[in-house]
C-alpha cells in the first residue's frame, strides 16, 4: 500500500482490482475522498490508496524511464538521463546509492520506488520523469 500523500500526477504505480495488479500512471488525486484515478492500459479507475502499491526500482525500470546504463572501472553502475545521475556501487544494489543533478545531490539509504525516485527528480528538476 502507498500513503495517498506521496503520489502526485505522473507517478508510476501497480493498481490492484479484483486481485489482479496492473501498472498505471497516476493523472488526478481526489484529496476530499482520498482517492486517486489510475490510467492502465485498459482505462481510467478511481482507486483508494490501499488498492495502489509501489513498483520497486530495478534497472529495467530505469531502461523505461530513459536511463541509460554506464558501468564504471570500480564495478560501481552510472544511470545517465540528460545530467540527472544515479550511482549505486554494485550491479542491481539499489539499497544504498546517490542521485544528483546539478549541485543538488542526495544520497539514499533505503531501497526506493519508482515513484519515489519520479518525485525526487522532479524536485531536483522541475521536470516530470515520465517513461521514455
């Protein structure tokens, strides 16, 4: 489940409906009703924030996001979109690394979401990370 507060339009998430769960893009928040309509490949659906769950960050879903990949000499992985980096120090260790762009740097200690990480790029940059 994902707290309503943390989505914003954009977002990438998992929407579950008749126990089935299926990727969406989030386009409206309804804040009165916390609800949130999900866009999927089918349709548009309102959904409570109990039926929305996190997609964990893994480097397919960088490749979709537009990321390209860049292995350093120290083993430790590079993802490039424009100047927005993301360094992790092992292959498919997305549990301790850094972001920056510009001199906007963060260092995050705790495995992230896609939609976390589409919040923190458009923090740093005032542009949406929508898939590529």
């Amino acid at each position: 489940m994902i707290k309503f507060q943390e989505l914003k339009p954009g977002d990438l998430v998992l929407a579950e409906f008749e126990g089935e769960r299926v990727e969406g893009v989030v386009k409206a928040l309804n804040r009165e009703e916390k609800e949130v309509c999900i866009e999927t490949a089918v349709q548009e659906f309102w959904f409570t924030a109990e039926h929305l769950y996190a997609i964990p960050l893994t480097e397919p879903q960088l490749l979709t996001l537009g990321f390209v990949k860049h292995v350093n000499n120290d083993g430790s992985i590079k993802y490039m979109k424009d100047s927005f980096r993301l360094l992790i120090p092992q292959d498919g260790d997305f549990t301790n690394f850094e972001i920056w762009w510009r001199e906007d740097r963060r260092h995050i200690s705790s495995p992230l979401f896609v939609h976390e990480l589409q919040n923190h790029y458009y923090q740093m940059t005032k542009v949406e990370l929508n898939p590529a």
